[in-house]
C-alpha cells in the first residue's frame, strides 16, 4: 500500500460538503450565511492546498517519483481492471489546486455581494461549490477516470451555472448548448481512452508515464499514440474552447458573471491544458500530435482576437478572448513547452478572473446592460474597478514586467525556438537498447546530436510565432478598446442609468484588488533567461529535479525562475530527448529580440486602441462603413454557429424524424402488419380447408397418406 | 420418489418464499372487499415491503466464493429442489441463484414497493385487480429469474405476460387495447419459437441421460450440432430479442409504455425488459456456445443500430413517455453489445446496466407519472417552467436525467464505461481470420457470405478495428443522450412558466417523497460504490467466460473469449453472514 496523504482527500472533501449543505438545507439558511459556508469551504481546501505545496516542496523527493498521493476507495472493478478513486499531488497539480482554491475563493467573496439580492443564493453556491470539488477531482485525479468525472463534472456545473437564470429561454438553451458540445468532445475522449487502454491496459498517470519512458514501453504505445492523442485532444478542444468545437463558450455569457470568471475563464476552460499537460509524454510520442495541437491552438487564437475587435457586448469580448487566450496555452503545449502553457494558464487565471469580476462590477453599476456602446467615462464612478481593471488590460497586452508579459513572451520564444525530435533511429523498432533512452544518454542529443528538424518543421514554428504575434497586437487593441470604451471618454449612458452609477460594495472591490496585485505580481517568477546573470546570482541552474529542498533559504535566483524549476521534474520524460532547442543551448540573443518584438506589437496595440477609440471617436464608424463585408463577417463570428446549426442540429433532427418514418412505415407497417396479414390469409386458407366435407376430408386423408409412405420408401 | 423438501440441508427456503410471497398478499386482497381501497393498497405496500425485507436475507447469505465447476457455466446456492413436479416428463421444482441473478431479484423486489406506492393516487378503479395483477407480476418476475428448470422458467416466463396485458389493457390510455394485444401477440410470437426450441432441446437429453430432462443443466451438457445450434439459437435469440427489445423487434414497446399506467411502465421498463437480456445470458448464450460465435458480430450491430436508433428517436419525440421508452431501446442497446463481447468489463457492463437502467428509467416513469399526475398530459409542449413551481421535483427529476445520461458519479456511467471499454477489446465481435469462416461453414441456403462482402474493407482496417468500431458508433450515445434529455428537460423543466395551469402545480407530497428519494439515493450509491455491486457478481461471470472460453476453444475459436484473472483482493470471498459472525467471534 502506498502512503495515504490524507490533505489530498481533505481538498476535494471540503467543497463537496459545502454543496451538500448548501444544497439541502441552504434554502432555510439565511443568504449571507449560506454565502460564507460556500466560501468558507473553499477557504479551507485552500489552506490544505497550501499545506500539501509545501509539503510536496519540503518532502517531495523523499518518495521515489516526487509525488504525493491518496486512494480514497475501490471504484469500479471488472476482471484484471481496477480503477480507484485515487489522487495525485505533483507539481503541475499542486499548481492547478492552488489557482483552483485561490482564485475560486476570491470569486466566491465576490459572489456575495454579487449575488445578494437573488432568491436562488442557496442554489447558485451549492452549484459553485460542486464546481470546484469536480474541478478539484479533474485535477487530483490518479487516473484519467477520476480525471473523467472531474471533466463531466464541471461539465455539468456549467450546465447549470450557465442555466442559472433558466426562466429565460436563451440561458436555458445556452447551457445546453454548452453540455452537448462539450459531450461531443467527450465522446472523443471516451474514445481515446478506450484506444489507449487496448494498448496499455491501464488508466494510471504514473503507470502510463514510466511505458512512456521506456523503448519498449513505447513501441507498445506508439501503434495507438497519434489516433489516441488526437481522439484525446478533440476532448480537450471542447472543454477548452478550441476549433472546432469552441462555439458554446461565447454563449456561455448568459450565467451570472462570476461564473463567468471562475468557470469559463480561469479554471474549466483550461482543463484541456491541464489535461495534455498531465499526459504530455503521450503527446510528444509523434511530432505529428504537437504540431496539430499547436496548429488549431494558433488559428483558434487568432480567428477568435478577430472577433473580439467587433463585439459591443463587454462579456462577448472577454469571452473571445479567453478562446483567443486559450489557443496561446494550446500553442504552448503543442510546441513542447508545457511549463510556458501552465505558466499562462496561471497567469491568465488571475487577469482574466480579474476583468470578468470588473466587467460584473460594471454591469452591476449599469443596471444589467452590458453594451459598451452605452458605457464610458466610469471611471469617475467607479475608480477602484477602473484601476484593477487597467493593470488586467496591461498585464494580458504584455505590457512589460506584468503578469501577461511573461507567460506570453515565453509561449512565444518557445514556439519559435523549440522543435520536436522528429525521430530517433530505431526507436520504435526495439533496435535501440534500453539503456540508451536513459536521461543521461539523452542528452548529448537533445543538444545537437542527430536531430532532424526539417524544413517543414521550421515552417510550422514560424507560423506559430507570427500567429502568436499577431494575435498579441490584436489582443491589446481589443483590450484597450474595451478599457477606453467603458472607463474613458465621454459617458454615453443615459441620465438614469448616471444616477444610479456606483462602485461596488467591499466584498466584491476587495477581491477585485487581490486579483490586480496578483495580475501585476504574478509573473515575477518566472524571468526570460536572458536578464542578465547578476540579477540571478550565480546562474541558474540545470533544472531536472534539482535539489531545491537541500538549499537552505531562497536565494532571488530560485524565485526568479521558480515557476520553470518547480515543474521541470513534471515534463522530465518529453524535455530531455522528445523537444530540442533550435537555437542552440543559451541563444539569449534571439530571445531578447523576440521579446523586444512582443513588447513592440503590444504597445502598438494599446496605442492605435487610443488613436482610434480615444483621439478619433468618429473613425470606428468609418472603418467599420468603408470593410462593411467584413465587419459583418467578424460581427457574425464567420457565421459557424449558423453552419453548425444547420448541419449538425437540424441535421439531426431531420435523420431522427427519418427513423421515426421509417418505423412507422416500413417495420411497422410493412413487416409487422405484414406479417399480421399473412398470418390472417393463412387463416383463411386453412379455414377453406376445413368446410365440414367429409369427401374433401377422406381425400386429404389418403393424399397425407400416400406422401408418407412415399417419403418412407424414398428414405 | 424423494421426500418433499424443498430445502438443500437445514437452510431456508428463500427463493420459494421471495417468488410465492406476493401470493399471501394476492389472498389477502381477495378476502377484502373492493370498496377498501386503502385497505387494499396498504396490503399491497405491506406485502411488497415484506418481501423486499426478505429479499435482504439472500444477499446477506449470497456466498460470492461459490463458483462454477470445471465445464459448468453457473454455480448456484441457496437452492430449493430439485424435486419431482411433473416427474412423468421430467418436470422439476428448482431454483437457484448465482452472481447474476442475485441482484436483479433485488432490483425486482426493490422496485416492487416504490411501484405500489406510486399507484395509490393514480389508480382509482378495480383497484383490487390492480394490486393483484401487480403482486402476480412480481411472482412471474421473480420466479422466472431463479428458475433451474427451463419448463419451470417458461412457466413464470408466460406468468409474466398476462398480468401486464391487462395493466395496460385496463389501466391504460386511450389507445390501450391495441398497445395490449401488440404487446401480447409480439412476445407470444417470440416465446412459441422459443418453446419449440426448448423442446428440441427436451427431447435430446433423452440420449444422454436416459430420462428426459428439462433441468437447465442437462439441457447444458446436451451436445448439439452446429446447424442445429444455428436454428436453435435463432428461436431463443428471438424471442430475448424482442423482449429486450433489440433492434428491428421494438416497435411494441414505444406504444406499450404510453398507454401503460405509471406502473406499468415502471415495471416494464424496470424489471421486464431485463428479462430479455437475462435470458440470453442464462439460456441462449451458454447453451447454444458455437452458434452465438457466428450470430455475434450481428447481435452487435444491431444493438449498436438500436443505440443510435433509439436515440434519435428520442429526439424527435413529442410525448415526454415514448421519449423515454425509446431511450429505453438506445440504453439496452449498450446491455446486449456488453453482453455479447464475452471480456470481462464488458459483460459487467451489460449486468450493470440491466441494474442501472432498472433504477434510473424506473426514476423517469416515475417522475413523468407525477407530472401526468398533476397534468393529465404527456405532450412535451404542454409544459416549461416547471422548476420554479416545483424545486424539490426539479431537483429529484434532475439527478435521475443525469443518471440516465451517463454522468460519472451515477448509476448509468459505470455500465456504458464499462460496456464500451469491454467491447473494444472484444476479440468475439471480429468479422474476419476464424470468425469469418463461421459463415462459410452454415453453407447452404443460409450463407451469409454475402453480407460480408457488403460490408466495407473490413480486411483492410484488421479484424481488432470491428469491435472498436462497434464501440465507438456506440459511444456516440453519450451525444444523442445529452441531446435528447436536456432538449426535453429545456422543454419541459426549464424555460418560462408561461402557462397558467402550471403556476398552480404543486410541489411533491410526502408519499410522493417517500418513494422518489429511495430512487434517487440508490442512483446515487450505484455510481459511487459500483464495487458493492460488482464484487459478488465477479465469481459469476468469471466461471461463466471461463465456460464460454473451453466451449469456443472446442468449436475451434480458442481465445475469441477474453478471459482475465481479477485481483483477489477486491472481489469478496465468503458472504456477509459469514463476514459477521466472524467479526463477532
């Protein structure tokens, strides 16, 4: 038996709890309290979060793989297969509880204030509370099932949260919107997994990892690793918003606003990222599966900053941004660089919370409307949401030193400059002895031994970089749009609407200022590697399981690059000999002019927002006037929730109504009455037989007669 | 001839009294007269209370370690008989139960209670008959499931008809009388070929053991030829088939449960169909081995055909009763797909889903009786808004959609995973190599080469891509499922309550309460501690493969039968009632 870390089962138990109560007595219960039991519970798994951190920081290597874990109970169990509900605390997870708890934490406070005046308070914090335990299970799981509730879990929540409000028929229909696009990615994932476990035969992170690490480990796995990865990822690409199956998310917007920042900006929508992060060894078995993952997380990113250009609706904005952001983590991941991906995703997590809890301030102070055609010039009203929401607009244009500027600027040095191993000779076929894939022996190859990196390849990465680019300028011209149009300028809204202008109550500006100083702050660990060696001390070092815990004390360097050296160990089997720097080992040059390109394009940005918003108010009309077609194209999204609609929805109601034909008519009609009718004819036939003559009787007699001994003689 | 006991040693005669319990209730209600209603419906509740108390004691007794003997398909235990009962034709008395039926005596006897309770305020007239019609049911589903004798099985079988004929026939909606006779001519038909089968079969262990025999494991060790086993299984498969039903067999069924009452539905949906499943894995399966290795790529494309198929039908349902009973057809199409894959986690599956479907489209009947208790409709358009008149209903109803849905945590993943994940692996769904010859060798009249050839480069995609096929297209369910529950629950439950007559509907009343929550919870549980439920039925189905596997290596597809060896530690070794007076020493 392995040791049972039991602040692991603590973490998901707390918010389960939460709900329940708040689910079944939180009717009776008064609504601050059922606000603070909500939070509170999520309060406490994140003191245990912290705790298992700071274990895992202090005790970690103790144990052999680092990782720290606890099997609740035997789950389902058939034959030789056996799935616990079991969790696991590395890394990369300890990262996800503490965003997850913390930043869930502080959307809960906010939603007290948010919230005050519904009736259905109870409801909507069980709902969130159920959230985040089915978050928490999705990311402490052991195996991919336990992973698999948490992702259907959430999944459901959403459904509900987005539902919130059902008396309104679109809400209705946007949530369920969103649960049956996302069980179309599930029913991939499904798939994958079933395809995975054919090969593998088992569902266990760890497990899958160590095949992963071996030669023969992995020709077991590489028959099923591209179809599998794929099937996977599609799973990934409607939980996380990617293209194809993205279009739920914008729709989405009809929850309560909090939700919004909790659930479809900062913890579910990445679940995607997590999960290929959680099984990056699968993903860098064929470059192939990279290259995909990164190719849809750029377009995804660019098509959808495009969009938000032209939207009107303050949450339609921030919800294509998030799409937008998104693809960032995907390129990210797809290109090898996992640290980078989950760096943003925590980074995003604090910005993006950060404006969606603005934006509800704002909507709040508006009394419901979310146009900003109608806003402008609130920050006189509303100074402190104005201010957070500023440092969150610099922070995800990249504006340098903020959180933004780090975790993007890396994503895009890495897609640059990494580059997948395409093959490693005899890898596959066994010819290639064990102990060569060994860490040590990787090494000289993944710095410039026989890497064959084709031009192909090259391509590939450019088009990440420059996507990525252009979507960095595209990013801060929206956010700046969107800062200007509400905060700046003139207020165009009408006098009643003036009047009844305020900032929001403590509970929800509190939270709002934690997550501005987080959006500043929270990139400071984890510098580009080019700032200068005397701000680190004395260079940093290899990574790769460094002994961080033998250090006695901090020095600046471990914080600096924190972040990277806490989760190396993590992605340990894909760095070493699956992704290669195309630039050599320190190319500190390059990376210096990638960056200075980033803060460039970024600030570019934020001036032409304010050269068109700001100094020119009549040009956006003009503009808009002089591309008509493609305002109107972008206005619409490209049209696909149109096209989806009529092909899939509409198509299958028309194949459904099909079937219902077809039974009816053909299986009914012709075969079941028909075998009804013969059986009648039959009938009739035989009741012609029998008309009570007593000749055609001693007739038949004799013929029955006649056959028989016919029969007997001829046998 | 053999002293009467019905007892094997000094045990109690459990499954006699389970299976002739609700006879008690049946004379009690006859000497009461008919304008008791209450009175009646109480003696209905009791004895149904009764029995399911009862019915504890066979899983607090249930011994998981019994297993089958080398060439054995089944162990059984707590067996009564076998005594002589037509002893002139080989008639026995006898019952048993394994891993397998164990639990779907407990789902019958579980959901016989809820189904009486529900009806107190549903039925009003020949309320007498009703009870007894009902309490009749349970001894046909019950007897039918711990039957050893196949005359005996056939008996209860047919029981099982006449009682639900005329619930729906007296009891029903408008269009009663034509759903009744549909339902009665559809499962006449199939149970006559399964008779003629069955005394095929009879008149073959004459040979074998010198007297005629209609004991299930005598007819087992009867060897067959394969043509024989080709036509055979076709008469058992049929009639299994179309009480399932499968896939082109189910047009009965979407009529039967709307015009049934809530009761009937529940019970049809709940207890009966699994019938249909159950029967081909105790009789049609082991007993005509070779046979189903060449009819099983077929049964797996038709419960796949019926998993969309039903789905879609859903879909495009107007009436919230035929949506469920339609996705009633897609959720057994996942049962038999499990069943027929012959791996271990598929065919936990199927046994799982037949429990899982009982309860959660058992919760859905019922949660659309109340609604049409309160509505006098079932047009999903009469309807929207209900959640803000009805929460507690709302949150009920809500739990039991997402249990038939699928969602993990409930009742109805567990069966689907595992159905599906089984079936992937499934080496017995291939077409090609040896299965394919299957064919070949039926020669004659009823080749079914031809259908091979139309089937696409299946030799191309490699004989393991057929049952990952399978599994994928149905795996495409858990889309339709989402599709059709939550448009129906948008329509019905969400939206605005636009109607003046649903403003004023009422929240659940107790009793309403009383028999919901039991539904609920037992969701709930069952997607939670799935292991509770599969460690005594792993033994079972264990011996069981290991039979099918000997049988198919005999008829010349060795390893077509996936066969593991399950950890010792989780499936437990000795029952209950051992485990505590152990603890107690």
């Amino acid at each position: 038996m392995e040791s049972q870390f039991t602040y692991l089962g603590l973490i998901v138990l707390f918010p389960l709890l939460g709900a329940i109560i708040n689910g079944v007595v939180g009717s009776r219960l008064n609504r601050k309290l059922v606000g603070w039991i909500g939070s509170g519970s999520i309060l406490l798994a994140f003191f245990y979060s912290l705790a298992s951190t700071l274990y895992l920081y202090n005790h970690g290597h103790d144990s052999e793989y680092g990782d720290l874990t606890y099997t609740a109970f035997q789950w389902i169990y058939a034959g030789d297969l056996g799935l616990d509900i079991a969790f696991l605390m590395d890394p990369l997870t300890s990262v996800m509880v503490l965003v997850i708890t913390g930043v869930g934490f502080l959307i809960h406070v906010y939603s007290i204030g948010y919230m005050e005046d519904d009736p259905g308070t109870w409801r909507y914090f069980a709902y969130l509370n159920l959230f985040c335990f089915a978050m928490l299970m999705l990311v402490l799981g052991k195996n991919m099932l336990v992973t698999f509730i948490g992702w259907e879990g959430v999944g459901l929540c959403s459904y509900l949260l987005i539902g919130f409000w059902y008396e309104d028929d679109a809400n209705a229909v946007a949530g369920q919107k969103a649960f049956i696009v996302n069980r179309v990615g599930d029913f991939a994932f499904l798939a994958g997994l079933f395809l995975l476990y054919y090969q593998t035969g088992t569902f266990d992170y760890v497990a899958l990892e160590q095949m992963a690490s071996t030669p023969a480990g992995i020709a077991t796995m590489a028959p099923v690793a591209l179809p599998a990865a794929l099937l996977i990822f599609v799973g990934c690409t409607g939980k996380s918003a990617q293209i194809p199956l993205y279009t739920w998310l914008p729709d989405a917007m009809a929850g309560p606003t909090p939700v919004s920042a909790l659930i479809h900006a900062a913890t579910m929508v990445t679940a995607g990222v997590f999960l290929i992060s959680r099984t990056h060894f699968l993903f860098t078995i064929d470059p192939a599966i990279g290259l995909t993952v990164a190719t849809v997380g750029t377009l995804t990113a660019f098509f959808a900053a495009t969009i938000a250009v032209v939207q009107d609706d303050i949450k339609k904005v921030l919800a294509y941004s998030t799409i937008s952001q998104l693809g960032y983590m995907f390129m990210a991941v797809g290109v090898g660089a996992f640290t980078a991906g989950i760096f943003h995703l925590m980074t995003h997590a604090f910005f993006k919370a950060l404006l969606f809890l603005g934006s509800g301030s704002v909507i709040h102070a508006m009394g419901g409307d979310q146009n900003i055609q109608n806003m402008g010039g609130l920050r006189k009203w509303m100074p402190v949401t104005a201010l957070t929401f500023l440092a969150a607009c610099l922070a995800i244009s990249g504006f340098p030193l903020l959180s933004g500027f780090f975790s993007k600027d890396l994503i895009l040095w890495s897609a640059l400059s990494n580059a997948h191993v395409l093959s490693i000779p005899g890898l596959f076929d066994g010819t290639i002895p064990a102990a060569a894939l060994t860490v040590e022996q990787a090494q000289p190859l993944a710095s410039g031994g026989p890497v064959d990196v084709t031009a192909t390849s090259a391509a590939f990465h450019w088009f990440f970089y420059i996507g990525g680019l252009l979507t960095a300028g595209l990013t801060a011209f929206y956010m700046f749009r969107l800062y200007f149009l509400t905060f700046e300028g003139e207020c165009r809204a009408d006098e009643e609407t003036k009047a009844h202008l305020h900032e929001a109550p403590m509970s929800m500006t509190v939270p709002l200022s934690v997550l501005g100083i987080l959006s500043v702050i929270g990139g400071w660990i984890g510098w580009p590697h080019f700032v200068p060696k005397g701000w680190l001390g004395s260079g940093h070092k290899g990574g790769h399981g460094a002994d961080h815990a033998a250090d006695a004390g901090w020095t600046i360097q471990d914080v600096m690059l924190g972040f990277e050296h806490w989760l190396d160990e993590v992605f340990v089997v894909s760095d070493t000999f699956r992704i290669v720097g195309r630039f050599g080992a320190h190319p500190y040059s390059a990376e210096m002019i990638c960056t200075a390109a980033s803060v460039l394009v970024g600030l570019s940005g934020i001036a032409a927002a304010w050269w068109v918003y700001l100094k020119n108010p009549g040009l956006p009309k003009e503009i808009a006037d002089s591309v008509e077609g493609l305002y109107n194209l972008l206005d619409n999204a490209y049209w696909v929730d149109e096209l989806y609609d009529s092909l899939f929805v509409q198509g299958a109601i028309k194949v459904g109504s099909f079937f219902h034909a077809f039974d009816k008519i053909v299986i009914d009609g012709v075969v079941v009455d028909g075998l009804g009718w013969l059986a009648e004819q039959a009938g009739r036939i035989l009741s012609y037989l029998q008309s009570g003559d007593v000749q055609r009787y001693a007739t038949y007699i004799v013929v029955a007669i006649v056959l028989i001994v016919l029969t007997i003689l001829t046998i | 001839m053999e002293p009467l006991s019905l007892a094997n040693g000094d045990s109690f005669p459990w499954l006699t009294v389970l299976t002739f319990g609700p006879m008690l209730g049946v004379l009690a209600l006859m000497l009461v007269p008919r304008e008791q209603k209450d009175a009646l419906r109480n003696i209905a509740l009791l004895t149904t209370l009764g029995v399911f108390v009862v019915s504890l004691g066979i899983y607090f007794y249930f011994d998981p370690s019994v297993v089958p003997a080398s060439g054995e398909p089944f162990a059984f235990q707590l067996t009564d008989g076998p005594v002589d009962w037509i002893g002139a034709l080989g008639i026995q008395y006898y019952m048993g139960i394994d891993g397998i039926s164990l639990w779907l005596v407990l789902l019958t006897t579980f959901l016989m209670p809820i189904t009486v309770y529900s009806t107190y305020s549903a039925v009003e007239t020949h309320v007498k008959e009703y009870m007894i019609c009902l309490l009749f049911l349970q001894t046909g589903m019950i007897g039918a499931l711990v039957s050893l004798d196949v005359f005996l099985f056939y008996i209860f079988w047919e029981m099982m008809l006449i009682p639900m004929y005329l619930i729906i026939g007296v009891w029903g909606s408008d269009k009663r009388v034509y759903a009744a006779v549909k339902f009665f001519l559809y499962t006449m038909v199939g149970s006559l070929l399964m008779l003629i089968g069955i005394l095929y079969v009879y008149f073959q262990t004459g040979d074998a053991s010198g007297g005629y025999s209609f004991l299930f494991t005598e007819m087992a060790a009867v060897d067959l030829t394969f043509n024989e086993q080709i036509w055979l299984f076709g008469a058992f498969f049929l009639a299994f088939a179309i009480k399932v039903p499968l896939f082109p067999f189910h047009t009965w069924l979407p009529l039967a449960h709307v015009q049934a009452p809530t009761a009937g539905s529940v019970i049809l949906a709940g207890v009966m169909l699994k019938m249909g499943t159950y029967g081909l894995l105790r009789y049609a399966f082991p007993l005509f081995p070779a046979a189903l290795k060449a009819y099983a790529p077929w049964i797996g494309i038709l419960a796949v055909i019926g998993v969309v198929y039903g789905a879609l039908m859903a879909m495009v349902q107007d009436n919230v009763k035929s949506l469920v009973a339609y996705s009633s057809i897609s959720h057994l199409g996942f049962c038999v797909l499990g069943l027929v894959a012959m791996t271990p986690q598929a065919l936990a599956g199927g046994l799982y889903i037949m429990l899982a479907h009982g309860i959660s489209t058992g919760g859905l009947f019922l949660a659309v009786g109340i609604l049409y208790e309160r509505r006098h409709t079932k047009e999903i358009s009469d309807f929207g808004g209900i959640s803000k008149s009805m929460p507690i209903f709302a949150t009920l109803f809500m739990v039991i959609v997402f249990a038939s849905a699928g969602l993990p945590g409930l009742n109805g993943f567990v069966g689907e995973f595992l159905a599906l994940l089984g079936t992937a692996e499934s080496h017995f769904l291939w077409f090609t190599g040896s299965g394919a010859a299957v064919f070949t060798q039926t020669g004659g009249g009823y080749s079914l080469e031809w259908a091979m050839a139309a089937l696409p480069a299946v030799d191309q995609v490699g004989p393991e891509m057929t049952a990952y096929v399978l599994a994928v297209v149905a795996a495409t369910g858990v889309i339709w499922v989402a599709c059709y529950l939550l448009w129906m629950w948008r329509r019905v439950m969400f939206g605005p309550l636009d109607k003046e007559e649903n403003r004023v509907l009422s929240d659940l009343n107790t009793r309403e309460m009383v028999y919901m929550i039991p539904v609920v919870l037992m969701a709930i549980f069952m997607g939670v501690f799935p292991k509770f439920f599969l460690g005594p039925m792993e033994p079972s189905m264990h011996g069981f493969l290991e039979y099918m596997a000997a049988e198919q290596k005999e008829a010349g597809f060795d390893g077509s039968v996936v066969v593991q060896e399950p950890d010792d530690d989780w499936t437990p070794d000795q029952s209950p009632a051992e485990k505590m007076r152990e603890n107690n020493r």
